[in-house]
C-alpha cells in the first residue's frame, strides 16, 4: 500500500547511514519509551485513541523497553524504530501512536526529557565534589600553605581557603546548572511538526506526564528551540573552566611538593621509572578543550537555522551529550583526586614564609600604627631587597621616614607578622584566610550543599 511505496522510495539508499542517527539514539531510547507512553495515554484520555488500542500499544511499548534498544528494528532514528516495533506487535492500529504528533515534537521532548537527567547527574556531581573540597577545608583548617599570585608566593594562606575558594566557584557552576534545568524542563510535546494539530491535544497533560514544569506555548518555537542544551552547555563550560584551574593548581602544588598525589590518580612513565606523573589532572584540565569546542559546535550548528525543524538540528545534541559527559566525568575525577590528596604541612609551612609573603602584613602593621599605608609599602619594598628580616626593616625604616621600625612599632609585633601562621591568624576579615573566618566560610559552604 501506500506506506510500503514510502518505505521504499526513502529506504535511504547510499546516504542511509549519513541520514540515520541510530549510532547515537541508544540515549533517548528511555526517553522515547516515557514520551510516548504519555502520548497515548493523553490520546486515550483525549477520546482520540481508544482505550483498546491506546492498552495495545502501550502493553506493545513495555515489550519494546523489556527487549531493549539493540533488539530495535531497522529505522531512521529510534522513534521511527519504536513506532515500527510497536506496529509489528500491534498490526495497524499500532500506528495510531503517532496521531498528533511528529518527530519534531517527539525529538524535542525526548531532548528535554533527557537532559534533565543529565544536567541532575551532573548536579549531584558537582555537589559532591563540592563536598568533597570542604571536607579537605574541614581537616586543613589550620595548615598554612603559600598562597600565589602570578605563580610566585604571594601572602601565606590556609589549605581550607584554597579549597574553599574551589567550591564557591562550584557552587555557582552549580547554579547555572539549575538554572539551565529550569528551562530545560518545559513540554514541547503536542506541537506535531511545528504548525499544531486538528486534534483535541491536552498538552498540560503530557508535560503533567512527563513530569514537566510547563509547557512551551508557541509550538513553532517548542520544535525549533535548543537553546536549552546551548545554557546547558555553556553552564559545563563553566564548570570545566573551574575545574581547570583547580587541576592546574595541584599540578603545580605536586610539582614544588606541595601536595602528594593519591597513586590512584597519578601515572607513571614507561621508560622512566622514577616517575609520579599527575596524569589524570592534565586529563581534567584538558576537558575545557571537550567543553568548549562542544559548545562551539553547537553554537554553530543552530546559528542562522531558519525556521522550523531542519535536519540539522539531528547533530546539535551530540555535541550537547559530549560537553556533558566529558564534564561531569572530570568533576568525579577531580573530587576523587582532591578527596585523597596528603597535605605536607611541614613542607606547606616552610613554603608560606618563603619570598618574603608576610611583607604585606608588616605593611599593614605600620599602617595599622598610623602610617599612611602608601610609605609603609615603600619602607617594607626597601627592605625586601635587604633581605627581608627585623634588621632589613629597620634599616629601611630609617632610610624613608628617617627613623627606626621600634619607633612605629615594638619589636614583638613585628616579629609576629613576619611568621606566616600569626600572618594567617591576622587576616580574620570575612572569607579570609584565618581559622575563625574559614570556620564560617566553611559552616555556610556546608549549608549550601545539603540546600
Ligand atoms: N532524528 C531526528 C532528529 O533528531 C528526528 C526528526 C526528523 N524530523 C524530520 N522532520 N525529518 O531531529
């Protein structure tokens, strides 16, 4: 009849394979089974399938989820491959699954339905590695480490402060995750190709179904629109950006013996056998590269699509599955590598006071004793390129203001800001470095996770 002449004239022939996206459908093949089931349960609800049929198709449906996606027969995408499995249990009246709808819409729903379980996975990733960071903050609360600017020691810093600095960065990685799943979770589902459907559709009703916040209005928009996966995928982006800059940093700490790599997470060479390699954090720093260019080819593959479906919206959402998946793997790799890491604090503590990093607490001291924080900055600069001790200061003290550093301040103190721990405990400003401020730093980053 007609349907087998249709069959035959777009069987495909040498371009089937290039037309096909079987080879990356497996991922909606769930979603396809819970759209369609939502479908036919409206329909029949709707009066527009009988109940018979609808309890046919739907009995049909469970087979079909019970064989699983490699027992699909031949089609062009697994909704066309569910719709021809369900007519070969069914007969013809299998085919009145697909009344109402089209695969414009099917896709899209399928699309939606999907990424919400993804973009949650990696939420919950994400949270868990932010966890994982202040469970690091809770335990090196008080182990002093050099903090760097321009990747020379800066002023001395706390293990937890460097963690805790990660996982506010995460935790707004995580809310642009949340964000992109707040509109991601609309029904497209009840606009058939794009123009809307003679038939009596409940469209609350399938996004109610599938467990959608709401439903996109403009059925010509609800088919054409992936920007959805375009905020979500920008949002891992994000989060791969963080996510580098954290394996970089223990790179580098590995590197000047700062941290000890987990063996789990390290690698060696094959010829060198001295070697400890921190494999598996380049690997997490490289997945910005994943990130980015996912995201740039699905920038690139929506840009200037006229309205409504075309094909090429087919390959927008691969690239979308790839930012995600190589992200949120790097983020379980990233917690596991943080979460086992050994902190050497004698190493740690040694490290902080090199390059003279307390020099802006002495500053701030003579500051702090009423000079004008401009000339304390000269005197403590002078006397960095003395040799940076009391002596050093001293002299300096006397060649700027023309008189000696017990004049401004008593020995004692200032011996005091020269030792990175007392430097630490002095900067007890909000979010900073010194135990008591980290404590609170960490109590509201631990409300945050369990929020
Ligand atoms: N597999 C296709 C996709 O992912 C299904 C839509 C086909 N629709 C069409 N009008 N040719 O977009």
């Amino acid at each position: 009849s007609e349907t087998v002449v249709r069959r035959e004239r777009f069987a495909g022939g040498p371009a089937r394979e290039f037309l096909s996206s079987m080879a990356f459908d497996d991922r909606l093949f769930e979603a396809d089974l819970a759209v369609d089931r939502a479908h036919v349960v409206m329909l029949a609800e709707q009066g527009i399938v009988d109940a018979a049929d609808a309890g046919a198709i739907l009995d049909a449906l469970d087979d079909v989820a019970e064989e699983g996606f490699d027992a699909l027969p031949e089609g062009e995408d697994v909704h066309e491959a569910i719709e021809t499995a369900v007519i070969e249990r069914v007969g013809p009246d299998g085919g009145r699954m697909h009344t109402a709808r089209s695969r414009n819409d099917e896709v899209a729903a399928c699309l939606r339905y999907e990424y919400r379980d993804t973009l949650l996975e990696a939420i919950e990733t994400t949270v868990a590695a932010r966890e994982a960071l202040c469970e690091v903050a809770e335990a090196e609360r008080e182990t002093v480490m050099p903090g760097y600017t321009h990747l020379q020691p800066a002023q001395p810093t706390t293990v937890a402060h460097w963690a805790l600095s990660y996982e506010a960065a995460l935790a707004r990685d995580t809310e642009r995750l949340l964000d992109a799943f707040d509109r991601t979770n609309r029904s497209p589902l009840g606009s058939a190709a794009f123009a809307g459907t003679p038939f009596d559709v409940d469209r609350e009703r399938t996004a109610e179904l599938l467990g959608f916040e709401s439903v996109l209005d403009n059925s010509m928009d609800a088919v054409s629109s992936r920007d959805f996966l375009v905020e979500g995928s920008a949002a891992f982006a994000g989060l791969a950006t963080t996510l580098s800059g954290l394996a970089e940093d223990l790179v580098v700490f590995a590197n000047r013996g700062l941290v000890e790599l987990d063996d789990d997470y390290a690698s060696t060479s094959s010829i060198m056998p001295q070697k400890k390699n921190p494999d598996t954090l380049e690997l997490v720093r490289s997945t910005a590269g994943d990130a980015f260019g996912g995201l740039h080819g699905l920038l690139t593959t929506m840009k200037g699509l006229p309205r409504a479906y075309n094909r090429d919206l087919q390959n927008a959402s691969p690239h979308a599955w790839r930012v995600a998946d190589a992200v949120a793997e790097a983020t379980d790799v990233a917690a596991g590598a943080v979460s086992t890491a050994d902190w050497p604090a004698e190493e740690l503590a040694a490290a902080a006071g090199e390059g003279f990093s307390t020099a802006t607490g002495v500053a701030d001291l003579l500051a702090m004793h009423g000079l004008p924080f401009r000339t304390a900055h000269e005197i403590v600069a002078a006397a960095a390129e003395r040799g940076a001790d009391y002596d050093a200061l001293d002299a300096a003290c006397e060649e700027v203001v023309g008189e000696g550093i017990d004049s401004l301040a008593d020995r004692d103190a200032v011996e005091a800001v020269l030792d990175p721990v007392a430097s630490v405990a002095s900067r007890d400003s909000m979010g900073g470095p010194a135990p008591g401020a980290t404590a609170e730093t960490l109590a509201s980053a631990l409300e945050g996770c369990a929020a």
